[in-house]
C-alpha cells in the first residue's frame, strides 16, 4: 500500500504520542505529565542529541562542509527575525514585535529531533555536524531581538531597563539548553576522541533509548500545546497567519540557501528546519526576563500552540519534498 | 511582629532574597512551584517547562521597621516584572 | 484589603478558579501538592499518585465587598468535596 | 531443587522489591520514592504495556477467541460489582458499599504487568488482546457503582449531587490512565500496521527496560501499600475478610469463564487476574469525585493495602494453580 | 480564629503531627519542600537531596484555645532543631 | 597518544558531565535539575549497584576474601572517624569535630560508582563482594560519631538530646540509601540463586543503563557540588586543608590494608576509594537529626564541595598509581 508521505509521517509513533497527547486535552480527560518530568525528558533530549552529534563530528572530521553550512546557520537566525520584525511591525509595538521575531529566528530541539526521526525512518543520511547549526541557531535571534528593542524602542523605556551587552550575551549564550547542548556535544567529541569505549557504555542510554524518550516527551507536547492553542484565538488572526506563513517562508528562504550550500538531502531538510522552527523555550524564557513589556501569551501561544504541532504533523514532510524538488534543479 | 508575604516570578528569587539580606531580615521563607494569575500575567505550570519559571511564595515574619526599610527596594524589585506583597499581623508563639 | 485562603482538593482547582474570575478578582496564587487532614478526610502524599488528587492551597488578595460576592459560590464549592477558607486583614506593601 | 509456584513467584525481582518496599515501612526507614516519581513509572508502564499489546493485537489479527474474550471481561465488570454491591450491603451504607464494589469489579494494571512477567518467567504464552480485556474492564465497573449510587441511594440527596450521564461516562471514559493505555494500544496497533521500523526503534524503551521499571515502580508500590495496611484495623475484619475473599470469589468465577471461553492457560490465567484485581487508582479517583459520602479510606485501604499484596505475591500463583486444575477438567 | 503558621525542619514533621492530633486540632495543611533561612540555619532546595530534607510549612485554623494548649509542646519540638511558629487572625469565610 | 591517567579519568564521559555541572554554575547559566529528579537517579544507581552486586557474590561464591574484606572495611569505618576526631578537635568543637569526623569515615555510593568506571574502563577485574564492603561501611562511622558525642559532649547538654542507643541504630543501619543497597544486594543474590532468567530481563535496566544514568547523575552533582564550594570560604583553611588531606591520608592507610589482605588490584583501588571518600548524603541525614550542635555547612561543604571532587577527578587516578605502586612491593 501506497500511503503519502504526511499519512506516513503522522503514523510514526512520535507524532501519534503528540496526538494523543493534543487530543486527551480536547476530550478533557485528566491525563497529565507532572512538573518536574517533562524537564527530565527535555534536558535527557538534549544531552543525548548533543552527545550523538558531538561522536557523529568527531567521526566524520571537519568537512568542507561544516563551516559554510554553521555560517549560513547563523547567518539565516540573524536574518530571519529582522524579517519577521518588519511584518509584524504592521500590527504590533516594537516590544511584541522583537520578541516573537526572535522566537522565529530561534530553533525548536524538538523540532530538529523529530526531523531526525523522519529522516531516520526514511533512511535518508545526514550528518552530525547538523546538531552543531542546533546549537548554533539558538542564541543570535535572541541578540537580535535584544538589540531590536534597544535601538527600536521608545526613548521613554525606564532607566533600569536599559539593557547591558553583557546581560544580553549571557542571557542568550549561557541559557541552560544552549548551555547542556553544546557542552554534550563537546563531551561526544572528547569521548570519540580519546576514549571510544565510552561511546559504547553510553549507547543503550543516549541512543537505545532516545526514540521512547521522544515518543513520552511529545506526549506531554502534545498536552502542553493544545493547551495554547485556545490562548491564540485572543491573539487575532493576524499571528495566527504568521504562526502559520512565517514557517513556510523560512523554510522556502532554507531551502534555497541549503541548495546553495550543495547540502545532500538530509542534511538539507534539517537545515531547512532549523529555519521553519520557533523557539518556545530559550527566547521566550529571555524575552520574559529582559522585555517584560512584551505579551509572553503572544510569543508562546504562536510557536508552542500552533507552530510547533504545524511543523511537527505537517511542516516536516512539506519540507522533504521541497528539498527533493528544489535542490535538484539545474544550477541557480 | 508582622508576617509579609511576596509572590513573584521564580526569576526574581535572587534579587528579593539580596533584598531582604541587606535589611538583615531575622529569617525567611521560600515555596517555589506556585501559579496564579495576576493583573500583568497568567503564570500556569507548565510556565517551568517552558523556562519561564513559575512563581516563588516567600514568607517573611520580622518587625515593622525591617519592612519600612525594605519597602522601596522590593517595590523596584516587583514593579520590574509584576509580583504582589502583603503585610499582616502576626504573634510570635 | 482581605487575604482569603482556600484550603480543597487539588480536584475542584477549576471550580474554584472559575468562581475567582466570575467575581474577577485582581489575582489569585495556587500552591499545589499540599496535603493534610480536615474533619473529614485525611490527605495524603501517595493521594496524588493514586489519582485523588492532593490539596491546592489558593491564595487572594482582594477587596472585602470582593469576599461578600463570592461566598456563596465558594462555599457551595467547597461544601460538596470538603475543604476550608478563612479570611484575614492584609495590607499592600 | 524443586521450589513450590508460590516461593517461584515471591523470589522473582519485581516481587521481592514490592517486599523490600513493604518492609521499609514496617521498619520505619526513611526510604522514599518522592512524588512525582512514582507516577513517571506508572504513566510509563501504562504507555509501554498499550504499546505492546496493539503490536500483538495487529501482529496476531482479530482471532475467533478476541470477540468473545473482550466481551466476557466486559460482563464480569458488570457483574462482578453487583456482587460485591449484594455482599458488602450487609455492613455499609449504599455509599460505601458502591464504591468499594465498583473498585472490585475494575481492575488493577500492575496486577495485570506482574501476572504477565509470572508467565513470561514460567514461559507460558498469552495472547497481545489480553491488553485490550484490561483497558475495557477500568471502566465499566465505574459506571455500575455510580448507577448503584442514583438509583439505590436515598431520595435526599443534595441537589447538586445528582449526576449526569454523561459526566459518569465521561469520569469513566476519559480518566488519564484508560486514555493513555487505550491510546496507546492504538499506537502500537498503527505501529505495526504502518510503520514496522517503529516497532525496533521503541523495542529498547517499551521492551527491554520494562521488567526493571516494573521493579521499581513495585518498591514504591510496597511502600505505599504498607502505609495503608494499619487504616485497615479501623475498617473492621469484614471489609478485611472482604479484601482476601472477594478476589478469591471472583477469581473462582473468572476461572469458569475462561474455561468456557476455552482459553488457553496463558490468557486464562490473565482473565482470571483481571477478575480477582481490584482498582486502586482509576476507581477512587471517580469516587472521590462523585460518591464523595463515601469513606475513601474503605476503598483505598482495601484495594490497595491487602488485595493488591494479596494478588501480588500468593495470588498469581494460587490463581495459576487454579487455572491448571479447572481448565482441562473434561467438558462442563 | 486564629491562624497558626509552622515552618520546620521536614524531618519534624511526624513529631509535631503527633502534637497537633494530640490536642485535637480540627485540622491542618501541610506543604513541603520549602527552604528559607532562619537564625540558625540556611536550608536550600538541595538538602532534600542530601537527605537533610527540606522545611515542611504547616498552617492550623484553630481556636485560641487550643492553640494555648499546645504551646508547650511545638516550643519543645521547635527548640530543638529550630524553626518557627506565628499566630495571626483569621476568619471562617 | 599516550595520555596520563588523570587526564584519561577527566575524559571519562562521568567525569566530563561532572565538570560540565560545576562549570554551570561558575558561568551562572541557569541549567538545573529540579527536584526530585537527581533523587530519582541516586534512588536507581544505589538500587542497581546493589543488585549486580549481590549477583556477582552470588556467582562468585563467599571465598576465602570475603570475610576478612568485609571485617577490614568495617574496622576502617570504625578507626578512621577516630583519628578524624583527634586531627579536628585542633580547631573545632567535639561537636563539629565528631560530625565531620563521622563523614570521612563512612563512604560515597557515587565515588564508589566512579571508581568502578575507571577500572571497567581501564579493564581491571574487581569482584561483587566489594558492594557488600560499600553497604557495610556506610553506618559504622555514624555510630562512632554519635558515641563520640555522647562521651566527650559536654555534660549540660539538654536532657532532650540525650541519645538512646537504639535510635542511633536505627537511624545508621535503616538510612534509606543503607537500606536499598542492602536490601538490592539480597535481591541480587536471591535472583541469581533462584531465578536466573530474571537477571537477564532485569539487564536492560540495572545494566546497560547505568553507564549513562551515571553521567546525568553526575552533571548534577557537579551542580550541586560547585554551589557549595564558596560555602568552603566561611569555613576556614584548616577545614579546606583537611578537605584534601584527610582522604589522602586514608587511602594511604587504605591500601596497606589492602596490600596485607592480598586484595588483587580491582579490589585493592575500591577498597582505598571506600576509606578515602567521605559521606554526604547518610552521614549529614544522621548528624543533622542528632547532633543539631554541629554545623552542617562545615560537613557539607567539605565533603561535597572538595573532596567529593577531589577524588572523582583526581583521586582515583592517584589512588590507582599508589595501589600499583605499594601492593607489588615485596612482602612487608
Ligand atoms: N490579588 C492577588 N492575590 C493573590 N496573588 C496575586 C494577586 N495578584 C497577583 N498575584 C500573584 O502574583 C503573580 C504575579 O502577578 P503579575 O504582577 O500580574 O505578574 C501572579 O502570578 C499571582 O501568583
Ligand atoms: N482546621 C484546618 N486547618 C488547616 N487546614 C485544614 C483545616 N481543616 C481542613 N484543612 C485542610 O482542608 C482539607 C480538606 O479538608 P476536608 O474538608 O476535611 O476534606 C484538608 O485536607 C486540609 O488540608
Ligand atoms: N523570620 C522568619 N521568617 C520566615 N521564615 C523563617 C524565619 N525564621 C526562620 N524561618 C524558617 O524556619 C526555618 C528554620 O529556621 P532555623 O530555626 O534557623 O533552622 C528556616 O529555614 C526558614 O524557612
Ligand atoms: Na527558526
Ligand atoms: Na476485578
Ligand atoms: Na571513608
């Protein structure tokens, strides 16, 4: 049986855990995840991620590859909220506008993680040094935003909240998961490195285990997103059509520069989701501290309610053909 | 004596904890984990989760004259990022 | 001000909450995962694990005409699963 | 050494860490497993045997046997409840006497785990649809103890306190822990319809670690358990009595069902426990919400201090034994 | 009504339990995992890990009288591995 | 590449996510792992430590090491609290001097655990039985930090504090962590002797695992641990000094024990990390409860904030040198 390529990516079992996950909270039922342990499969996600990638860099070397492709990773999280800060500029204030910019600049692990899923279940190679443009992308459209609010907003904003440069860098370099995720994947590197048998003894806990672990984590997803999703209807149809076009778009812009970068296809889709996936952790847990004059319902309800179950059930395979039918074309 | 009490984001814990240290507060108390709603802000739980933080509980009994002296640092503290506090009586056993 | 401190199962948090913003309070604070006893239940730790649910300790700062417009509600909430309210002077900080 | 069923059963790991647990109570060590952590287990074990059972339910298909073994569970959830109700009337209130009833008539899914992991240890086989007779037997018996309730209780109850239809389904129906095992029943069963490579990617989380975690989900259930054996003294030595004889009882009727259901001794076995189990969770829980006159200590303390031990340690093999002596007797 | 608010050592727990029921309290709420400083000691959220165990914080609705009854008693448990206790006016809503 | 022990042990990914806890919190990045999380992960290692233990004694057999280890190990928990005693009651009150005493002669599960890393990794061979050494030295050094106090406090102690014997009994021998190891040890053991087919299924969980479980455990503790090295400051150098020294000393004294017991190199190194860690999870449980005179930030922050440390990063290696230095020297 011939089934599409969304049936297909729907019937894997991350995405039916999200379901039903999403779908116990539209029945009401009293399923739930308690605080602290959504924060263990969150923080178990990223060490493991950044663990594999970290081996999977080691393994593979530095390529000619690896450089242009984390430039234009960071490259593409400056632009992308510059972007976004305009259109939103049409319906929001400065403050609203920069902080939900950066979260769309910004990536979604789990987003990444579940692109790998995909891949993985396709058996489409792609490389380790991808974990690397994770980390990467996480942190400059928090800058971004940062520096947005400085020079865009009002002269009036009360003494205390001038911003220092110093604060802005920690607050978006030193973010735990930015923090857990490279220095896991700096601990792959140095275990591949000098003690490969490491490697083996942690196989069963980051790699055995991972697919289970996502599949529990996007269970709790699932409640916690369609828990947002009523909050959007506040936010007017205006973001909701951004939650929904900013994606695509970003992912459109990915895919043309993945093609110029000559990304093989895996590579290429997690590239490409890199750019489609917003943050709903890392940016809305600074924007909160540093531009408390911004709607945190605004900037959570968009990327967790609706972008992130978007990219997750759909956005992903749309974005494979797209990489299958523009990286193959006749050169630019 | 007098009981004050003070819920606020998580985030803040350090800078109201400076706070009540430099006014020499005998002692106090902290519940982290809480939610709520106020006139800024819904803090639901999965507000963790996602880095937010939810919000601390913080329980002070000291005399009046500590809350005197406190009382413009923990208002520029909480007019930053919202938060609520109130004073009651309270007898020590 | 008044402080009102509503003592129930973790059961009726969405009863109660309703009942909170029917009357639009300013705020409300919930402190989840308490336990304890009351004169007819005794609640505790492994109730949350068995699906019973344990305490929620809600907390509102509001005015006393506020307090007057719910009681009724509150009180009905609270008679049919148990639980307690009492209510307290506060002053804001 | 020859070593009888019983002492087979309590030297297996997952029995002997609920004794450890048990233990630790009755020597007042401060050994504790704090909340949540013991709910990350039970949502795991949940997820795990849903999971596993709809893999085996697509891999074995819809069998003669399934049809008439789901509904027979399905009638003595119905039954075993008016029973209990007919019994316990002779001491308690309608109240009282309908909740711990309802809880005898559900069942127990941890009973369920350790009577598949006896005959997994015995190498007895069993049939994946078996998962599918405990998610159908959690809820039924809920829905019988509150129509008990409306129809038996005086005419005097409060207003407030007549309940809807379809709040009672909706208690029964939707409660977190039936949701999530028939939920992912269902995602195993697509699993394995659609996604094969799936079934291999979760085998490491689901499969291999699920005897320890049943283990130390069981060192918890020791300690919980011992913590409610002394409310037992205030309940009287007729709800005692009630606790060892009532699964007993059903066990004996379960065992004549299953042998004109024709079972094999696997399935059996596991019929038979699912009617001798008796609900700790799923069923205080709706009772609490909706019988709230009756004494959740009575149904707590019997369910889960004495039944629950009970069927953990001598039961299995009691009902074992009485699976291997009633079944092939000749035709009834 | 009175108000009594106990914050202590979890590891008290049991034994000021044991005071409360022995003077017949109607009731009481008890939340844990609170941490806070106090004259003697800082208790911070990894002492559970430790074992030392965090502070446990009880509140009591109760008449006065009672509270006079066990006054004795929570000082002498208190005392000895610190913590504090305050009464404060409350009424049943 | 040759590369020196120490910097092999440092490359270990266990040590490696320690560092990565401690560098956390130097950096103030906001990672954490909430409560009870890190109790979920001691709760494990100590249950799964105890149970392959107790099947390697089993498989093993009492041989004639056996008893004379064990005695040995006990013996050590006994004399070195005293000798810690005598060195600390320089500077410090018998108070303090016996709780911080008490400390550095019982053990830490986590040094223990790193230790055997390091020989798997190095490939040397140790046996079961050492569990059983780990087990038995956690309480005696509390018992003697309770009769120090007992006969050297200062006779107006309030009459409240006056100790019973069972009650400090009671709290050395029924400590959670005592409990657990001990009673997964008798698991262990029962398993193996009767029940093989449950080591296997129990493998996945308290095997393969562990490796991994380990690491997450000790990013924590790196977490934990470099928050309260700055609490050292207030304590004083001499404090800071026998930080250090205190476990040099005892692996000093360790491996001439362990060299007159014959113990083969695997073996040897555990029973010197045994003498040379210090307690600070049972211990300070106990002396808080019973010695509320006594400070607990001074024996906190030394075991936790320097030598914990001190001896997984460096320690080990440096105990392993002196192990194959001293042991192979002609008889004494
Ligand atoms: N009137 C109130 N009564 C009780 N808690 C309040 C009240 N107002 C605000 N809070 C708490 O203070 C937190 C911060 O409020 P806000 O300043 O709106 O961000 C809320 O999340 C509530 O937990
Ligand atoms: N007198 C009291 N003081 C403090 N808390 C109480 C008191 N009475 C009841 N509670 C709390 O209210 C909850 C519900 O009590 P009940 O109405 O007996 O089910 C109890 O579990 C306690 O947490
Ligand atoms: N003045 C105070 N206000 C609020 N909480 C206090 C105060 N003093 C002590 N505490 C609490 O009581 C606990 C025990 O204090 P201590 O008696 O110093 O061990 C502390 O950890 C605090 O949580
Ligand atoms: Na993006
Ligand atoms: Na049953
Ligand atoms: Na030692």
């Amino acid at each position: 049986m011939e089934i599409s390529p969304i049936l297909q990516n729907v019937l894997a079992p991350p995405v039916l855990f999200f379901l039903i996950g999403a779908i116990s909270v539209l029945f009401k039922s009293d399923l739930e995840i308690p605080a602290p342990l959504p924060k263990l499969f969150s923080l178990y996600l990223l060490l493991a991620i950044g663990f594999k990638g970290g081996i999977e860099i080691q393994k593979s070397g530095f390529t000619d590859q690896v450089l242009p492709t984390l430039s234009a990773a960071i490259l593409m999280s400056l632009v992308i909220p510059l972007i976004g800060f305009l259109i939103l500029r049409f319906k929001f204030d400065v403050f609203n506008s920069a902080a939900i910019a950066a979260a769309y600049g910004s990536i979604s692990a789990v987003t990444f993680i579940s692109a790998e899923s995909f891949l993985e279940s396709q058996k489409i190679a792609f490389d380790g040094f991808m974990v690397g443009a994770l980390a990467l992308m996480e942190s400059p459209a928090i800058i971004v935003g940062l520096l947005l609010v400085k020079f865009a907003a009002p002269k009036n904003r009360p003494k205390s909240r001038k911003m220092h440069l110093s604060a802005i860098l920690h607050e978006s370099l030193l973010n735990g998961s930015v923090y857990l995720l490279l220095s896991s994947l700096i601990v792959g590197f140095l275990t591949a490195s000098s003690n490969p048998s490491g490697i083996e003894k942690m196989e069963p806990f980051t790699g055995q285990l991972f697919y289970g672990a996502e599949c529990f984590f996007l269970l709790d997803m699932g409640i916690v997103a369609a828990q947002r999703l009523p909050r959007l209807k506040n936010a007017g149809s205006f973001l909701i059509g951004f939650a929904i076009f900013m994606p695509l778009f970003n992912a459109f812009i990915g895919v043309f520069v993945a093609r110029f970068l000559s990304l093989g296809p895996g590579n290429a889709l997690l590239f490409v989701v890199l750019c489609a996936s917003a943050s709903y952790l890392a940016v809305p847990a600074a924007m909160r501290m540093t531009v408390p004059e911004a709607k945190s319902s605004y900037y959570i309800s968009t990327t967790l309610g609706l972008t992130f179950p978007f990219n997750i059930v759909l956005g992903i395979p749309i974005y494979m053909s797209l990489v299958n039918t523009i990286i193959p074309l006749s050169p630019l | 004596m007098k009981r004050l009490d003070l819920i606020f984001s998580e985030r803040e814990l350090d800078a109201i904890i400076k706070t009540l240290e430099k006014a020499n507060v005998p002692g106090y108390t902290v519940m982290k984990h809480a939610t709520g709603r106020g006139p800024e802000r819904v803090v639901t739980e999965d507000m963790e989760f996602t880095g937010l933080g939810a919000n601390a509980h913080v329980i002070v009994f000291c005399e009046q004259e500590l809350i005197d002296k406190m009382r413009d640092n923990i208002r520029e503290d909480l007019s930053y990022y919202g938060g609520v506090a109130y004073i009651s009586e309270a007898t020590p056993l």
